[in-house]
C-alpha cells in the first residue's frame, strides 16, 4: 500500500465531506451556509450559544481574521450577533441568535449523516484506531 499519498487522500475525504455538507444544506433549500460555517457553528452549541472571537479562533484552530469573515457572513445570515463586552471594549462577543439554535437539530441531522457515511462499514474498533491515528497525526502539525 502507498504510504506517500496519505495528504491527498486527507484532502480528498475533506472536499467529499464538504460537497456532501453542502449538498444536503442545498436539499433542505438552506441558502447562504456553507460546510465550513458548521465549525463555528458546533464551537457555539458546545460552549452555550456565548464565545469570544479569540475562543472562537482557538476552539476550531482558525486564524482570528479567518473567524472574523466567517462570523461576519454568519451574522449577516442572522445566525450569530456580535457585542463588545461590558467589561472588556476590546473584547467581541459572539451569541446564537434564535435563528441559530433553531438551526441546531439540522446541524445534528447532517452530522449524523455525514458521520454515518464516514464510518459505514466500520467496526468500533475500527474508529477508534481511525481516530487515535488521525490525532497524532494532527499532533505532529501542532505548533
């Protein structure tokens, strides 16, 4: 088996997950998201629905003016709003807008289905040595 393609083959399972994100947000007729808009999506609807930009950058290993554009794309969708904290003016807020959390049940949809086509024919055994791979992996890369 090559050994030499392990990249590629990442990127390629990555542009899958991503047209399959996209295709059943198209299905659903949900226009504006996007796949890469669900991990500050999932970042929110594990901390409460309440993050800073910099948590929101540190939570999903994104690049603070990364995070911006896409905060500012979800804000003007109306699924986040944006404050500056009472205590802190040079702090941002970020908070689940209604629109938001009422996404959340789509959002644990697709996932799910995006998990069920990841693992069909897998063992439990199986994932766990996929995902025990793919961190130290990701480890490597850690700066």
């Amino acid at each position: 088996m090559r050994t030499d393609i392990v990249i590629g083959i990442i990127s390629n399972i990555r542009e899958k997950s991503a047209q399959f994100i996209n295709g059943e947000l198209k299905e659903r007729e949900i226009s504006g998201l996007i796949n890469s808009h669900g991990t500050i999506l999932s970042a929110m609807y594990d901390n409460d629905g309440v993050m800073t930009m910099n948590g929101i950058a540190k939570f999903i290993g994104k690049r603070k003016s990364t995070v911006t554009d896409m905060v500012k794309k979800l804000e003007k969708l109306g699924y986040i709003s944006r404050q500056k904290s009472k205590s802190d003016a040079r702090v941002t807020e970020v908070s689940l807008t209604e629109k938001g959390w009422d996404f959340r049940d789509t959002f644990k949809e697709i996932s799910a289905e995006l998990l069920e086509k990841t693992y069909a024919g897998f063992t439990e055994e199986e994932k766990e040595v996929l995902m025990g791979l793919l961190l130290k992996i990701r480890k490597n890369f850690k700066d």
